[in-house]
C-alpha cells in the first residue's frame, strides 16, 4: 500500500479471456509496488473519470508469473467502460484489499467449494493454489443460469486432474449439457460430507449462500465452517467510506470473507 | 480527577473571562480561530477575529464543527493530468492551515474522537490527518442543554471526561474559567497566571454538573437495546416511522458529527485535460446508498432508516464506542420530527 492509499497502481493488459458474453478476464500485469494478494481479496478496479468498483481477484499471482486476474461482468459503468479494453491497455488498481479465505483451515479437511455464476471467481485462486492446502479433498460444487453463462470452462479438465471433484450444474440445460440440472442447493444436498471434518467457501448471489449454508447445515456441519463473500457496494476498500457496512462490520475490510456466524442475524441481509 | 495530584496542578487554573478572550485572540496570530457564533441551538461555527463574537453559552450549532472542518463536505482526494501517456496521478497539497475550534462541547468532542476511529485506523486518511494535527480543540462544558440533547445517557457528556485527544477543556465557572490543559502542545501555548483551583472549585464544577443533568428532557435506556434490536427489526415502531414520517432527506446524517459516509465520484475537466477524484458526505438515507448491480439492500425506506437508528444507538462492536454522542442533532433537523430515542423507546416497551 502506499503512503496515500487512494493513488492507484497502473497495470498493464497482458491479455483478455472472453469467458461468456459480458464476462472477460483480464491479465494483468502491474508496475512494481502492488502487493500481489490472497485468494479472497478484492482490487478497487477503474480508470480515472469513470470510477473504481470492487472486483475479486481471480487469479493471485504466484511463482512463475506475477500476472494477476480479475474476471470481470460489463454491468456498471466502470465495468461496461472496461470492457472496451484491449490488449496492451492499462487500467488502475488499489489494493489488495480485505480478508481473504481462511486456506489454512482447509489442512486435513475435505474443502468443499460452492459457487454461483460469477462467485467462481474469488474461489478460483484458492483452487489454483489446491497442491499447497493439504486438504484430504477438494470437492467444487458450482452452479450457473445456464451451459452459455459458465465461466473458466476450460479449466475444469486440468482442475478435475488435479485430483478436485469438479460437480456443475445450470438452472437450464439445453444444447447438449452433460451435467446436473437444477440449481446449486441440489448438488450440494447430493454430497457425502463427514461434516466435523469439512470446511466450505461459498461465493455467489446471496440468495444462492443462504440456501447452500443451510443444506450444509442440515448435515451438521457447524456455522463457524462455513465462509461466505457477501457482496456490497464500495468506494474505498478502506472502510472509509462506510458505503459496505453490514452491522458492525465494514464488509470491505473486516471481510470480504465471513465466516456464516459472524454475518447471522444482521438486517438487511439473506444470512 | 480532583486535583489533588500535584503533577496536574500546573495543567489547571481559574482565569479571568477578560484573560481567558486575550489568551484566544492572542492565537490568532498562529491559527485560524474558529468559535460558536449565535445563540441557542441555532449558533454556527465560523471564523472570528475578536472573542466578543464568541456565545460560550451556545446551546448547539446545525453543523458539527469536527466532521465540518475535518471532514469538508466536499473535497477533491487525488487529480490526475492527462498526458499523452495516459492519466499521472497527482496528490492534492496537505492542508496546512493551522486552526483552533474553540468551544467544542462534551459531545462534538466525542464525535472527532469517533471520527479519528475512522480515519486514522488501519487506512488513515491524509487529508483528514493533516487538518486533525493541524487543529487545536478547545472543548467547553455545557452550561445548558437543549430539549433534544441525550449525551448523559449515552456517555458522551454533558461535562467532558475524555482526558486525551484534544487540547484544552474549559468550564465556565460564573465569570472565571477552568482551564484543564490536556495536550503537550496546550501547555506549551498557555502561559498565562491564575488561581490553582481548589478543593470547592472542584466541588462547585461537581455541583454544576448535577445541577445540569437535571434540565434533561430525553429518557431512554441504551443498554440492552442490542436483543431488541436484532430480534425485532421490523419492529412497528421502525416501519411506521418510516413509511409514515420519513422523507428520505438526509437531514439527520449531514448533522449528525459522527456520520462519516461519504460518495467518491470522478469530474472531468470540460477540456479533458484533468481529472479530478472527489470525496462527499453521503447518507444512509440515500436510496441508492447500498444498491450493487441486481439489487439494493436497502430499498425500502424502513431499511434505511434502521440502518441509521441502529449504526447510532447500538453496533457498538464496531469502534468500541456507541455511534451516537447524543448531541440531539438528527431530532431538532428532522423535519417531521423523527426521535431515534423515541423509536428506541418504544421498541424497548
């Protein structure tokens, strides 16, 4: 972080993944100082006259490469703004910001990763650094709208060889879909946890981490081993700006990573 | 405190009121002096140049003079030029202008102490840390309160005793002042001869303070607000103050001196050349104030209006300290007369 944390970093397009219709990932590669992050945390991402918006990231640069990724939808206008963005551009970063999944606690359990839609995103860098977790398994449950709206498609082949038990399934099938259809709850009731010995990532729409907790619940895995992303709106990652705050808690800083306990209760919110 | 330790008896002193407004216009020539001007709970914070403009008997201002002076309501964080190699970020110059508030009462005090929670935590602001460091606060005790004032009930006053994180406290004593200098650099500034207070000093300060919990009108209890509130959020009380009296206005969180939220928002310079990054005060009240892409999660008004009565009344896990300071402020500006310790009141019933 520098000493005044609202200067951004530039960072250069090293390279552009279309993923679905409005979903692009971005490669980039930033000039020296950007602390590289943790799977979980989040960059304030913009370009000067047009904003910041928080977005996750998906890819945390690790050994052989510092390119980082975030995997972003065009629905705001600084996300709509970016993705006219090609190749060789530079766009501006502030971070990494927040607390990030709790990896470590993924030691010699099973490692249940649930997401929905673009919630693949934030999980993604926990899945890439899957070798260094020492869980007994690793188990990816991740639900979409449908076969045209699933991102990072061409990464569940190397994923599944990696040893991760990669289930998927879309609200609504068609086109040859091979997969579950339904919606994530459902794969999620489907598996065979022993849940004193499971810990679980969930990121998605609230609505989806609600019910996905609660089919965890139901097989007794206990509230406090289940974490969960909420997403707010933000303008400054610093806890500043208070525009994030959920209960007592500024979700940019005291989060964005919760474990279920901690979020229960508060208005204004699904959990 | 008593006085009785001798290592504080050069900190504290009776002086004069003519000693008292020579000393402050005497730090005009340093500083910026910035005092209570008006009467009753309609007085302002602005700038003076003589002590006469001053009202130490002031009940209360619109504007809280920390978050006004401190926090402006509107400033630009950070500018970028526009250069053939794209946008080159460029700071703003730290304010230097040296200040003194004069005449913060118990509760506005609180509120910059609760401000500085905020922004000199693990992010700590630049512009916000230079004004603060920049600023010498000279607090005042209360000599009369308005019927809109809680400070007693939630910790916050009326007599300050916060003993650190501002400069002088002064208590009007009926024609003397008490003067507690409670920073290294008061005790460097003030350099006048007194009178040492002494034991029924002390006593008469006690008895003053007595005397003024006496004149308060609002009455809730503040503990145990916490179940309440978390069990019963939809709670009549809320809903049909808000569907039925609120207007969205916002009144309550730009009075409020604890109310930090602000927007961040990018102005283009109309010949494109720069670009500036503004921050400003933004509200709870606000519908767009917690909306993302697909959803708001506070669209409705009760919603909003909860967010406010409870970040005030409880979350105290958040700072450590509750989120009001009692100033009253939010009930005297609301133009249909929402009282947050009435919601309170009746959700407690």
């Amino acid at each position: 972080m520098r000493k005044n944390p609202y200067v951004p970093f530039k960072a250069a397009i090293r390279g552009i993944r279309r993923e679905t219709g409005d979903v692009s990932t971005f490669l980039l590669e930033p000039e020296s100082g950007l602390p590289p992050g943790a799977p979980g945390q989040f960059n304030m991402v913009g370009y000067p006259g047009v904003g910041e918006a928080p977005i996750s990231l998906s890819r945390v640069p690790m050994e052989g490469s510092d390119l980082l990724e975030h995997t972003i939808r065009a629905v705001g206008r600084v996300t709509y703004f970016l993705s006219a963005f090609r190749q060789g551009d530079e766009i501006f970063l502030r971070g990494p910001f927040g607390r990030g999944w709790p990896v470590n606690e993924a030691g010699g359990k099973h490692l249940v990763l649930i997401s929905g839609g673009l919630g693949l995103a934030p999980i993604r860098p926990v899945i890439q650094m899957s070798d260094k977790l020492q869980a007994r398994r690793i188990t990816l449950l991740h639900g979409a709208r449908d076969p045209g709206s699933v991102i990072f498609k061409t990464e569940f082949r190397h994923w599944r060889k990696k040893g991760i038990d990669v289930r998927l399934t879309v609200d609504e099938p068609g086109g040859g879909w091979r997969h579950h259809a339904g919606m994530v709850t459902e794969i999620v009731r489907e598996l065979q946890i022993r849940p004193a010995e499971t810990v679980a990532f969930i990121c998605g729409p609230e609505i989806m981490m609600r019910f996905a907790a609660d089919e965890l619940f139901l097989k007794d895995v206990p509230g406090s081993s289940v974490y969960v992303s909420p997403e707010r709106r933000m303008r400054c990652g610093m806890g500043l700006c208070g525009h994030c705050q959920h209960g007592v808690w500024f979700v940019c800083k005291d989060g964005p990573v919760f474990s279920y306990p901690e979020l229960k209760g508060y208005p204004d919110a699904l959990f | 405190m008593n006085g009785e330790n001798t290592s504080q008896k050069n900190y504290e002193i009776l002086i004069s009121r003519q000693q008292l407004a020579s000393w402050v216009e005497g730090l005009r020539e340093n500083f910026q002096l910035i005092g209570p001007v008006g009467v009753k709970d309609e007085a302002e914070f602005r700038e003076v140049f003589s002590f006469d403009e001053i009202n130490p008997g002031y009940r209360s201002t619109m504007l809280p003079p920390g978050k006004t002076f401190l926090l402006k309501p509107e400033e630009e964080i950070l500018s970028f030029d526009i250069t053939p190699e794209g946008p080159v970020a460029k700071e703003p110059p730290l304010p230097h202008q040296k200040r003194v508030l004069f005449g913060v009462h118990a509760c506005d005090t609180h509120a910059i102490l609760y401000l500085d929670k905020v922004f000199l935590g693990a992010f700590p602001d630049p512009l916000y840390r230079a004004r603060r460091e920049n600023t010498l606060i000279i607090s005042l005790n209360c000599r009369a309160v308005t019927e809109f004032c809680f400070c007693h009930l939630v910790g916050a006053g009326p007599f300050l005793k916060a003993q650190s994180g501002y400069d002088v406290l002064l208590t009007d004593m009926d024609g003397e002042f008490l003067v507690e200098l409670k920073s290294e650099r008061a005790r460097k500034l003030f350099r006048i001869e007194g009178r040492p207070p002494e034991e029924k000093d002390w006593k008469r300060k006690e008895e003053m303070e007595l005397e003024l919990l006496k004149s308060f009108s609002k009455d809730f209890r503040a503990d145990g607000l916490r179940e309440v509130f978390l069990s019963r959020p939809d709670h009549p009380a809320l809903r049909e103050t808000a569907e039925g009296r609120c207007l969205s206005c916002a009144n309550c969180v730009m009075v409020c001196p604890t109310c930090f939220c602000h927007d961040i928002y990018d102005e283009t310079r109309v010949s494109r050349t720069g670009i500036k990054r503004m921050r400003r005060w933004d509200a709870c009240q606000d519908y767009s104030f917690a909306r993302v892409h697909g959803g708001n999660f506070r669209q409705e008004r009760q919603a909003r209006l909860r967010q406010f009565v409870f970040h005030k009344l409880d979350y105290e896990g958040q700072f450590g300290v509750k989120g009001t300071v009692g100033c009253g402020r939010c009930i005297r500006w609301c133009p249909t007369g929402i009282d947050l310790t009435e919601i309170a009141k009746e959700m407690m019933k």
